[in-house]
C-alpha cells in the first residue's frame, strides 16, 4: 500500500463526516434566509473551516503521490472545489465517490442502501444550489425549499413538467448535471440487477450441474451392483 492509499484510507471517514457538515451549514442560510445573522455568519464559518480542512487535504495528497500529474487528472472534482470557491457544492459531490469506494465490491449487495444515500444527497445539494441561485432571480419561479426539492426530484427522474425550471446560467448548470446523475444512478441500478441476476442463474446452473453429476454417480453405482449380482448368480450352481 502506497503512502497516498495509506493517507486516504485514514482520513476517507472524517473527509464523508466534513462534507456532511459542510452541507448543513450550507443548507442552513438557504433554507432559512431569515435565520439570525449571527447563525449565518458560523454558517459561513463553518464552511470556511472545512474547505480550508478539504483544500489541506488535497495538497498533503498531491504531495505525497508518486505521480502527481496522473493525480491531478483523477481528482478533477477535488482540484475544482479546493480552486474556485463559487464551486465548492462539488465537493460535496464528492462525498458520493467516498461512499463507492469506501462501499468498494459490496456495491452490488448494497445497491438498495447506495442509491438511496446517493440519491437523497444529490437532491441535496442540486435543489440547495438551484434555490441559492434562482432565488430573488429576475424571472426566477424557485423561491422556496419545497419548490426546490419538488424541481431536484423531477429532474433527477428525467421527467421535467416544467413547472419550476432554473432561468439563471448557474442554476442551468446544476440542472445539467442533475440530469446527469439521474441517469448515472439508473445505470448502476440497472447494470447491478443484472450482474445479481446472471449469477443467480450462475450459481443455479452450477448447482443443477452437480445434481445431474451426483444422479450420473448414483446411476453408474447401481449398475455395477446389478452387474455384481448377475456374476455371482452365474457362478452359482443350479
């Protein structure tokens, strides 16, 4: 195990524990606007703690990986929440790739739990985003959490009404990739039903496999025996 798998293996659990306390108190202004200032102004700085914990974190792993280009290029989500703060909800994104790794080949015996903890946090942090950005938007009809919520949930079954969509560039931006992600999740669902149901039909072959194997065995065995008896009553007088 190499010192970046080391490191990751260590901090894998309070990295998910962060993003979901970046995600309340990203949630909190959002949800309640009229919240008191100074509720908002921890809020603010909560989220600043942890991006300055998350953008600590990818350097001491940048800097302890062997190849540091091919780094780079795998972490893109990471290098794009630590750089631009406009896009720190990415981060959160994140979260989803910690749970699949951390979830590793249980995937498919898990399925259930893992697209209903993907789900529910990109719907998160998709309408907390939208909300933020549509609200008080010239044009904008997202203005409250449930409107919000009712959009992330219609979006991310690529049903689309139509009665509440994003007019701003940065709440289209967020539905995209809520689009994106709807199918995505379709995708593992239906590929790991498949995967369950081709080794149900595996292992139920192989089990009739040795059925017939042990009827073959059993067959040959009374046969030999009836064999037997034939020789000895030839040999018998009379």
């Amino acid at each position: 195990m190499t010192r970046l798998e080391k490191w990751e293996s260590r901090t894998r659990s309070s990295l998910m524990v962060l993003a979901l306390v970046f995600l309340v108190a990203y949630a909190i202004p959002i949800v309640a606007p009229g919240a008191p200032a100074g509720l908002r102004a921890l809020c603010r700085l909560v989220q600043d703690i942890v991006w300055v914990v998350f953008a600590a974190d990818y350097a001491i792993r940048l800097a302890i990986a062997e190849h540091r280009l091919r780094f780079v290029r795998q972490n893109l989500i990471d290098l794009a929440a630590v750089t631009m703060p406009a896009l720190r909800p990415l981060r959160l994104v994140s979260a989803l790739m910690l749970i699949h790794q951390q979830g590793g080949q249980k995937l498919r015996g898990h399925v259930a739990t893992y697209v209903l903890v993907s789900t529910t946090l990109v719907i998160s942090i998709s309408g907390l985003a939208v909300l933020d950005a549509e609200r008080g938007a010239s044009g904008g009809n997202i203005s409250t959490w449930q409107d919000a919520l009712w959009w992330a949930f219609v979006t991310v079954t690529t049903v689309g009404y139509g009665d509440f969509y994003p007019v701003t560039y940065e709440g289209r931006l967020f539905a995209l990739g809520l689009m994106l992600c709807g199918i995505a999740l379709l995708g593992i669902v239906t590929a790991s039903l498949s995967s369950w149901l081709l080794e149900k039909v595996a292992d139920s072959t192989d089990q009739a496999q040795v059925a017939t194997a042990k009827d073959i065995s059993a067959l040959a065995q009374t046969i030999e025996d009836l064999r037997a008896e034939v020789r000895q009553l030839r040999q018998t007088p009379g």
